[in-house]
C-alpha cells in the first residue's frame, strides 16, 4: 500500500486532482467528508460541539449549522484549537478504518486541507501538493464562491503559505492551466505514483 497525503491551499484545486486520482483508481480519502460526517446529528461529536459552544450552533431541525460555528471559530484562534481538537480525532479514526479495508497494493489518497497547518506531512509515504499563485487563488475565489478580495486574502492567509506547503511536498501539481494540462501532469504522476517512487517534484 502506497499512502499519499494530498493537499493544497483553498482555490488550488485540490478537489479536481482529488477526483482524477480516484478515476485513475486510487482509493481517496476526504478529509472535509469525514469531518462533516464526524459532527452529524446524532453523533457524539456534534454533542461534543454543542457542549463547547453552546446550542446556538445547531440548526432548527438539530443539525450543525455551519455558519454559524464559523462565525465563532474564524479569527478565534482559541475556538478553533477547541473545535479542531473535538473533530480532528474523529476524524483520523474514521479515515484509519477506511484505508484498513483497502487492498494490500492500494493507493490510497488521504485528502487533507490542512496537512501541513497540522503538522501530518511525515506521516505519508509521499507528499502531493496542487500548486497555483497566490493571485490565481484570489481570482478563483471571488469569480466562483463570491468572496471579495479581502476575504479571499484573509482565507488564504489564515492557511500554511504557499512556501511552507512546497517545502512539505514530494511531488508538486501545478493547476494553474487548464483541465487538461492538469490531466497530462496527473498521469505522470500516476506513473509515478505506480512505480512507487516519486523521483520529481515537478
């Protein structure tokens, strides 16, 4: 079993190499699923949720409303440490029972946003980050999720700079082009990834 971490900052792309990967055959792990999944109504996470920051962040019918906890946790670094450390054990267990049941001879991607912010690059046979400029991140936010450039600068500030991620990476994707300049890269990666031995970074 090969045991890829993959990560990116937000507007990279990630979740298109993501699916790529897994049409190519790799088992992949969503780390954004699984925290989401972790925190559904009727889970004691989400009861841990509601015991820490109180019922308002629940949704008339019970679920987590997600809105609202950002509003707590986002620029609350305290908050956020307190929530990351209800959901990100959860989260690993979750993600452990997943790849068990994989193949011996698997790829097996675990799609982690925060990889290297959590300190995980080390525990992955290989390193994969989806790279693009800073000002390509900016441009894909405010054009596709709405965000101004403010916002768009303070998500990407608030993750691992773009340096700090490269320096993380075995192999590095570049998704600054189009789908299929990412299509030809990721099937040198594959190849790579196949041979099970990334020799490049580029």
């Amino acid at each position: 079993m090969l045991r890829v971490g993959l990560t990116g900052g937000i507007g990279a792309g990630k979740s298109a190499v993501s699916s790529r990967l897994a049409e190519r055959g790799a088992v992949v792990i969503d780390s954004d699923v699984l925290a989401r999944e972790v925190v559904a109504r009727g889970t004691d996470g989400l009861d841990e949720v509601v015991a820490a920051f109180g019922s308002g962040v629940l949704t008339a019918d019970g679920e987590l409303d997600r809105p609202a906890l950002g509003k707590i946790v986002f620029g609350d670094e305290t908050a956020r440490r307190k929530l990351e450390a209800i959901i990100h054990p959860r989260v690993r267990a979750r993600a452990a029972e997943i790849e068990h049941q994989a193949s011996e001879d698997a790829i097996v991607v675990h799609d982690i946003p925060l990889l290297v912010e959590t300190g995980q690059a080390g525990k992955f046979d290989v390193v994969l980050v989806v790279d693009v400029p800073v000002e390509v991140q900016v441009e894909r936010l405010t054009s596709q999720r709405g965000m101004t450039d403010a916002e768009a600068n303070q998500r990407i500030a608030s993750q691992a700079s773009r340096e700090d991620r490269l320096a993380a990476a075995d192999v590095v994707v570049d998704n600054s082009g189009s789908l299929a300049e990412l299509d030809r890269r990721l099937d040198q990666v594959w190849e790579q990834l196949t041979g099970h031995g990334p020799d490049t970074k580029r």
